[in-house]
C-alpha cells in the first residue's frame, strides 16, 4: 500500500492477475490445479498485503479440437463447452480459488474484444496483416503449426501421443518477424519481465534464432469468431484465446485502462511462447501497453511424464481433492512440486507431507497450543505481551516469508511459514507450559501461552494464502471475526490477541486409517 506523501492520500496498488485460459477439449487435471492454485496463492498474498487484486480465470472454448471433442460426446458444440465450463468452475470453486471474473472465448465481450484489438492492429500498424498460404505440420493438441525444432521422431514434444496432420490453405498472417528486435530489447532490459530465469533464456534463444510470420485465420472453419472483413476465416485460435486477458477488461470501450496492463500472467512453460512473443508483438503491432510480467511454471509428473489430456493420468483431480481434502492438495502442489521447475506426485509423498507438515505439524500445534489456554486459562489468552524467543523466531520467519512470496517463489513462501510451525512445537516442548502450571509459575506460563497465541494468529495469515479454508478454522479459533483475515498484516508484528477468547478448534487434519 502505498502513501503519498504531499497528501496523506493512500493509494490501492492495482494487481490485475490472469492464469491461462482453460482449453474446452477434457476434464481437468493437476497440472491444471497446480497453475490455478499457485496464482490464487499470489492472489490471496497481494490482497494481504493491500493490493487492489483482480484475479482473472476463464475457458477456451473455440477450434477444431473442441469441435471435435462435442462431436466424439454427441452434443452441439455450445453445449459442449457449457459442460466443460461449469465442470472446470466446479474443481476450481472445490480448490477455494477466488477468482474475481471469469471469462469465455464464447462470450459476446470477448468476441467484441477480439475484433476490435484486430482492426486497431490493421489501423496503427498497415501491413503487420496480410494474405498468404501456409502449409505445414499442424498439431491438434497445441492448435498450431509445428517448427522442425519441436517435432521429434515426427511428433510435437508437447502431444508425442497425437499424430501431426498435414495442412495447407489460404490464411490471414500477422507479421510476428517484424518484432523480434523489440522484444529482445524489451526483455533483456527487464521492461517486459519473463520469468523464471530458465523460461526467460529460453525465450532469448528463440528469439535470437529469428522469428516467422504466423497464420492467424484458419479457412471455413465454423466454430470460432470471424474473421473481420473476411467470413470464410475465423480467426485462429491461439489469437483468440490470448486476447481473452484484454477483452476481459473492457476493452475496447473507456475505462478498460483501469486494469491494463496486466500485472501478471500465470502460464505453463509450454505455452511461453504464445504469452512472451506472440501476445506482446500483437499488443506492440496494436500500440498498447505490455503486461508487465508474464511467470512460466513447471509440469506436475506421474513417474516422470508430464500430465495431460491427451496421454491420459493416472491420478484424476477428483481423488487428489478427495484424498486428504482441498487444503492438503493446495499445500502439496506449491510446497513438494513447487512453481517454478517440474516435480513429481505419487500418493506416499503426499500422504508423508500431509502427516508430518500439517497433521503433526501445524494441526497438533494449534490443538495442543488451545487446548493449554482452555485447560490453565479458561479459554481466554493471557494479557501478557512479553517478548520471547518465539516472536523473535515468527519475526525472522516472516521476513523469509515476504522475501520468498514478493519473488513469487510460492515454495519458499511455504516453507517459511512451515519453519514457524516447527519452531513454535520445539517451543511448547522447551518450555513445557504443563510444568509451568504444575509448580506454579503464573508470570511465566501467562508469557508462553500468550506467545503461542501470537504465532498462531502469525500462522493463520501467513498459511491463508496455502490453505484458505483451514486458515480461516484456525483464525476464528483465537476469537476473530473471519472478515479480518484479509486486513490482519499489518498486526503481524504485535498480534491483538491478549485477552481474547480462544477455544480449541475441530481437528484441522484428522489422520486417515490407511496414514
């Protein structure tokens, strides 16, 4: 938040934040959770911290795939997509993502959006638009021609179990070659920021290697938005989708620069090139504001394989969730698998997190710091503020926390505050309040369970983000009212919790048998 200083005025930073668009061809799986969950994590870090956070999901709903995915289930393809949409609505809503819109390709403000950013690109930049014929190796799973350096052994590395199909025809191009100088430019100067490190250089060397002109229509295609000026095209579907973060806003009509330019884009580091070339060499071609920084995590893993659609998984996001519940899957996927490299999910790591890190970790220290208050003190946190090593511990661990989260580095972000968990249970068996009250020592009881209060209001913010619906058990628990969760960092250095009456919560992460 910040404050002007001439005025005493407090200005809401604005964070407009999208994830990629989900594609309307299969039922979703953990990658897909993976991208959703660790973008809501930054979303519900930023309205901590006091942003003006709009978080942006939505569908992808046009092209032949999606064609012929309806087909292969017997519906009409809006039909099909309605499905799609609200089974994709239904697993993000179960995994507590807090989305504050939600957008369709096939929505009326989309299709406005998409035509308009068209005709602004043929008026600021004659030329950049042209007709020609294309014929290359077309993979369905990516919706796009395939270069020689992303085929091998005749498949795309993206979909090695689809077969590229042969295509030649008659489209409209968008001249991408033009802008390879720019945005090298743009990036390596940081202005336009691509990150990881790894996804940045990675998009360097393609654009060192040069750039081509890219097909933007594709020939009576029925299912898509038209092509202006030309209604045997509809235009393709990757510049359909990436101008879903734009339409979104408004655009074109007035007040749409309230949210330009996004703050960040979430994607999966196979669709980078799409976000950190395509989409800013049209918004250059347009004369419009970049987004300011595009995040390219990694892959979830079965045994070393990428999760998706077309290769089928082994595990379905349904029994992720059922497992061990929504907050234990969110908690797993940014802390073991991470977001920036791939990692792997098997259920034995899973099982091991959920029981040493939030069963035996942050549930059993609430459950034993609240039931102490409840036993000793009648279930009322004692008045005292006396500092201790544990605050001094949650200071530390706070500031790793910030550094990490402020990074987006949403695993270090977890293991800051899983620090604080494990330091807080060494501190209950050092001290040994049990002891305390057994011979007596009021002063020095009071000052520990005062100090456990204060890291679990401490935990309750800085988890809020990982496990939104535990967080918010475990904050109610210390006698605060849920609407200020979200307000609650600026307390941090000196919770308000004395006095307050706390109660022992139900048990946040109960142990299954089979644990």
């Amino acid at each position: 938040m910040t404050v002007w200083a001439t005025t005493g005025v407090t200005v809401v930073p604005k964070f407009y934040l999208t994830t990629a668009i989900d594609y309307s061809n299969g039922d979703p799986h953990l990658g897909h959770a993976l991208e959703k969950v660790g973008a809501d994590c930054i979303a519900r870090y930023r309205r901590l911290r006091g942003d003006d956070v709009h978080f942006l999901m939505g569908m992808d709903e046009h092209s032949q795939a999606v064609l012929q995915a309806a087909e292969r289930n017997g519906l009409a393809p809006q039909a099909w997509v309605d499905r799609m949409a609200e089974t994709f609505r239904d697993y993000w809503q179960r995994l507590e993502c807090s989305n504050d819109d939600w957008i369709r390709t096939t929505e009326p403000r989309h299709a406005r959006g998409v035509t308009a950013l068209l005709e602004q690109i043929a008026r600021t930049s004659p030329g950049d638009l042209f007709v020609g014929e294309y014929e290359g190796l077309y993979c369905y799973g990516c919706e796009e021609f395939k270069q020689p350096a992303q085929i091998v052994n005749g498949h795309c590395i993206e979909h090695p179990m689809l077969e590229l199909v042969p295509t030649k025809e008659r489209n409209h191009f968008f001249r991408l070659s033009r802008y390879r100088d720019r945005l090298l430019e743009l990036i390596r100067s940081g202005e336009f920021r691509v990150e990881p490190a790894i996804r940045r250089n990675e998009i360097v060397r393609l654009l060192e290697d040069g750039l081509q002109d890219i097909s933007v229509s594709r020939n009576r295609q029925a299912w898509g938005i038209p092509f202006p000026g030309d209604p045997e095209q509809t235009v393709y579907v990757w510049f359909d989708a990436l101008m879903n973060y734009l339409s979104a806003t408004g655009y074109p009509e007035p007040g749409y620069e309230h949210l330009w330019p996004a703050d960040l884009h979430v994607v999966g580091k196979g669709i980078t090139r799409f976000h950190c070339v395509i989409w800013p060499a049209m918004l250059l071609s347009a004369g419009l504001p970049l987004p300011r920084e595009v995040w390219g995590h990694g892959y979830v893993q079965w045994e070393g394989a990428k999760m998706s659609k077309s290769a089928g998984t082994a595990v379905s996001l349904g029994e992720a969730i059922e497992r061990h519940g929504p907050d234990a899957l969110r908690y797993f996927l940014l802390r073991e698998v991470g977001f920036e490299a791939d990692g792997n999910f098997t259920w034995d790591r899973f099982d091991q997190r959920y029981t040493a890190d939030l069963a035996d970790g942050l549930g059993n220290l609430a459950s034993r710091s609240l039931a102490m208050v409840g036993r000793y003190r009648e279930g009322k946190l004692p008045l005292t503020a006396d500092e201790t090593s544990l605050d001094r511990d949650a200071r530390a661990a706070i500031a790793a926390y910030t550094r990490a989260m402020d990074a987006l580095d949403l695993r270090g972000g977890a293991e800051a505050a899983w620090d604080l968990v494990a330091k807080a249970n060494l501190y209950i068996q050092r001290v040994a309040p049990w002891s305390l009250a057994k011979a007596g020592q009021d002063a020095e009881l009071d000052a520990a369970l005062a100090a456990l209060g204060r890291a679990l209001y401490r935990l309750s913010v800085m988890t809020a983000p990982f496990i939104p619906g535990k967080a918010r058990i475990l904050w109610q628990s210390l006698g605060l009212p849920p609407e200020e969760l979200e307000l609650a960092w600026p307390r941090l250095d000196a919770p308000p919790v004395a006095g307050r009456p706390a109660n022992k919560p139900e048990v946040l992460f109960p142990k299954p048998q089979s644990v």
